[in-house]
C-alpha cells in the first residue's frame, strides 16, 4: 500500500510516499525547515506544504517529536514554544492543513516510535524477539521500546537525567555540533547515557539512528554495551517509513 510519511523534527520536517510493503519510498524526500518559532500553526502549514509537494490525497501519517496520545499533544520538549503544544488536537490541526475535510484524518504518532516500528519491519530490528530499543540522535533523544517485536509506545528515555541534566542535553547530537565535540568525544557522553539506560532496562539490542546513523562507523567504534549496537539501517527516513506504515494500518482497518 501507498501512503505518505511526514517525519516532524526539531529542525526540519520531510516526507515521502512510501510503499509499506517493502518499506521503501518511491519518491525523492522532501525537506522544509521547521518554523521558528514551532508554534503549531506554523508547523501545519510547513506539514501541508510537504503534502502538496507530492499533490498527495491518499492516507497520512505524522510524526511528532514528543509523546502523542489518541492524536493529541502531551509533551513538546523540542518544540519551541513549548506549552503552546500541549492538548493539541494534531490529527485535527494537521488534517486541516492537510485539507482532509469530511476524510479521514492524518495518523499522528511519536516520531521515534515511527523510526522504531519501520527498523523493526523492514531494517535491523527485522525478527529479532526479546527487548529491543531504538534511540535517535537528534536534537533530542528520541526511544522506541519494543518486547518481542511489540511496540511499548511513548518512551521518553532521552528525558533520564544524566550529571543534573536531561540526558539528551548532554548527549543528543545537537550537543555535538553546538560544543564541535569530536565523534569520540561525543561517544564518551553516549557512552555514560547507555550504561544508564542498560542498567534500567537490560535490551538485547539497541538499534541507533537519527542524522548520526550515517556516521555510525564515526562513533559505534567507541561505544561498549553488554547489548548488541548497531546503525539504523533506513537511517534518516526511519521516521518517514514509520509514519506511513501507521497510515497505511489505520486506513486499512478503517476499509476492512
């Protein structure tokens, strides 16, 4: 099935029509800065500009960098301002920017989920059972949690606190480029965030992506886990793939 993935992050937003099946795009991605300020009428219009670069009016999916609930807004830690967010109905402000109308409103999901949920189907996470985590690296932290290849939605564990600070302002890969940190000295920081997380939750697997995920042989090198640790393998478009494969699942029960 068609759909298109609309991945939301802190400094841009991007999408593609992909064919969920084989979790590929068929079409150039398309990348627009995210506004500043991010207030969300803005960013909605951003998001219908990506939908109309495609002429796009098939299913929908959304990703947002906090925790969505039932397509509303609970947390925006990256998205300034913040509390401007909160309660949002976003598959309602989206799909008006979308120009839905009486149809079906775009899916709204946290955008590491979406990452974790397309590495899983069709990258590096594909058939592997037990406890699995994805992290990206971005300007946060995002986490995607999954037991036996069951999603456990809205993870936040870039929000740890690490030395005082929320762990994703220590070690995100924002942090790298405003310090010019060195790729092994940004390790180093990643290093003391994983050892934390390891010690919470004892995954088997953690799969690493966002931006960084195309410079992983840049920085896995210097990391030690009792976990295997390996690159995303859709790297960046993790978040587009996802968002169109919960587009596609919703439209389908919808129409079955």
């Amino acid at each position: 099935m068609l759909a298109l993935g609309i991945d939301i992050g802190g400094s841009g937003v991007k999408g593609a029509p992909v064919d969920t099946n084989t979790g590929e795009p068929t079409a150039e991605r398309f990348r627009l800065e995210t506004p500043r300020p991010a207030a969300p009428k803005a960013v909605a219009e951003v998001v219908g500009e990506v939908a109309a670069h495609f002429e796009w009016t098939g299913p929908v999916g959304v990703t947002f960098p906090g925790v969505v609930m039932r397509g509303t807004i609970r947390t925006a830690a990256n998205m300034d301002p913040e509390q401007d967010w909160i309660g949002v109905d976003a598959a309602a402000l989206f799909g008006q920017a979308l120009r839905v109308g009486e149809g079906p409103k775009p899916h709204v999901l946290n955008d590491a989920d979406a990452a974790g949920v397309a590495e899983m189907a069709h990258g590096v996470g594909r058939g592997r059972d037990g406890v699995v985590i994805m992290l990206t690296f971005g300007t946060g932290i995002g986490s995607a949690l999954f037991l036996d290849g069951r999603l456990v939605p809205n993870t936040e564990f870039g929000h740890l606190e690490l030395r005082g600070k929320d762990a994703e302002d220590r070690a995100a890969a924002r942090i790298r480029d405003e310090k010019e940190l060195s790729w092994e000295k940004w390790a180093a920081r990643v290093q003391e965030y994983l050892t934390q997380v390891e010690k919470l939750l004892s995954p088997e697997l953690i799969i690493v992506g966002g931006g960084v995920s195309r410079h992983a042989d840049k920085f896995l090198p210097f990391l030690t886990t009792h976990a295997e640790i390996v690159g995303a393998q859709l790297a960046n478009n993790a978040g587009i793939v996802g968002a169109a494969m919960a587009a596609a699942t919703v439209s389908q029960d919808v129409n079955s």
